[in-house]
C-alpha cells in the first residue's frame, strides 16, 4: 500500500442546517461552494473548495459536534485571521504549546473544533526526517533480490554498457522497511573502474537514493577505483539531475546503444518518461 495524498476531509453538521453551514464556511471562511453529484445530494449537505483542498460538509440526523477531531486550516495572516473571528463574535482559544507554532482554535456555529495555524509553520510544511539503514548485500541477500527484480519487472537481469548483468551475482546495497525491500544499488568493479548497474527506489523524497550511491561511492574509494560510473537512459531526465547533483559528470553519449541491449534483453521497453522513445546511454562518472 502506498498513499499519495489526502483526497478530501469530511465534517458533519445537523441536518437541515446547510444555509446556517454556508453562511460560516462560505461568507466568513471564504470557501467556494462547488457542485455535488446530484445522486449525493439527495443525502444533504454540501462540498467547499478552494485552489488548494476540498472540505465536504455532512448533514447528520443525530449530530454530534467534533470537539476533539478536527481540520487545520493554514492562513495567510494569523493575527488578521483572528481578529476577523473576533469580530465577528467568535471566541478564539490561542495554543502556545509548541514553540515556532503560531495557531488557535475556533469553533463554527455548531460546535466542531476547527484550527488555524500561520503558513510556513504548519506541521504538513515542516521537513520529516526519516529513518532507514543502508546494508550490504550479502550472498543471503542475492536470491531474495534476484527474486524481488524477477517479480517486479518480469526478469533477474539487467544489461549496461552492452553487459548483461545477473542479480545474483551483482555486489551491492539494500534498505528495507518493514522486512520489504524499498531500495536496492547494485554495482560491478572491473579494470579499476566501478559501475553503478542498478539504482532502484521505491519510495521517492526520502533520501534512499542519495544515501544508496553515498554507500557505493565510499565502497568505490575503499577499493582503489579511478572513477564510478553510472549509465543513463536518454529518457531517464530525473536520473540525470539526480547524478549531477551528487557531483557526477557527463563523459560520453552511446548513441543507439539501448537497441544494441534489447539483442540481450528483449523486455527492454520502446518508450519511457513522457513517451520518450529510449535509444541511447549517456555515461555519467565520477572521478576519484
């Protein structure tokens, strides 16, 4: 499983009560009330919206107001925010808890607990660190990532450079969460020279990748390498920048070389990012 986003947050109100409703979310809150399909409509209430999330407000025969679970809204101006609630009547209930977290509450004309909290310093824009371990790959670990590649993409090899390559016998780097595999870096060493084979992230924004070709490089100084290389596919545009980032360079352009691998490994795909037909390689090295 794996969760993108949040689609929409629900609130109830009494039933019948959806003019009183409107008048505190659309004419004080500003929201924008937007279409429900006609089949749920019938049910009561009604949908908000603005540029950047959908509030649906439920009527409830038996209502309770939320006094506990609530929504966050971010604002612009805090303090304009709460003197517009004042007002207007309302009381606002400051929370000095955290520090470096402007916000109070409010509650809306039916009693459910609603949270304003100053932009820039919400707890959805605050940067989560998380924690993973990067472990070599032992002879343990080969079959079960050889079996990992074979059911993900249909095949235990991986051809670069004109090589067909086998899981099983590639060294490399592995992070797991919760037993399952969520990033894998496989590399080869020959003539002095390592070669990143495989990047694999699961899990994006999280700093495996980065963290994965640290542990590849420090390997690669360990063992005397001149350069560590690393091979891009032309459609591959993320992948270049990522590899630029961390200091690598282009050295050379094999042009028509992806057609040459498909001789070895038929499953390679015509196209890849946004329809881009794969063709060529560009080689990345990092020199030491």
């Amino acid at each position: 499983m794996k969760i993108l986003n949040i689609d929409h947050i629900q609130i109830a109100i009494p039933k019948g009560s959806e003019i009183e409703a409107k008048k505190f979310y659309c004419e004080i809150l500003g929201l924008k009330e937007i279409p429900k399909p006609e089949i749920l409509a019938k049910r009561g209430g009604f949908w908000l919206a603005n540029e950047n999330f959908c509030l649906h407000v439920g009527a409830e025969e038996n209502f309770k107001p939320s006094t506990k679970m609530h929504v966050a809204f971010l604002v612009q101006n805090l303090e304009e925010t709460k003197e517009d609630f004042l007002t207007k009547g309302f009381q606002v209930k400051e929370d000095f808890s955290l520090q470096g977290v402007k916000r109070f509450y409010v509650y809306d004309t039916f009693g459910n607990r609603l949270e304003f909290i100053q932009n820039t310093q919400g707890f959805s824009q605050q940067k989560v660190e998380f924690q993973f371990r990067v472990e070599e790959i032992g002879e343990k670990d080969k079959t079960e990532i050889s079996e990992f590649f074979k059911n993900a993409w249909g095949s235990d090899k991986v051809v670069s450079r004109g090589k067909l390559h086998s899981y099983k016998n590639l060294e490399g780097f592995f992070v797991k969460e919760n037993r399952k595999l969520i990033g894998i870096a496989n590399y080869q060493i020959e003539n002095g020279e390592m070669e990143l084979v495989s990047l694999y992230c699961l899990i994006k924004k999280r700093g495996i990748g980065t963290a994965l070709v640290e542990k590849v490089i420090g390997k690669a100084k360990q063992k005397n390498c001149k350069r560590l290389l690393a091979i891009v596919t032309n459609d591959n545009l993320k992948a270049m920048r990522f590899y630029q980032k961390l200091g690598f360079e282009i050295c050379a352009l094999h042009k028509n070389a992806v057609e040459e691998s498909r001789k070895l490994k038929s499953k390679i795909p015509l196209t890849g990012a946004d329809k881009i037909l794969i063709k060529h390689e560009i080689e990345f090295e990092l020199k030491f």
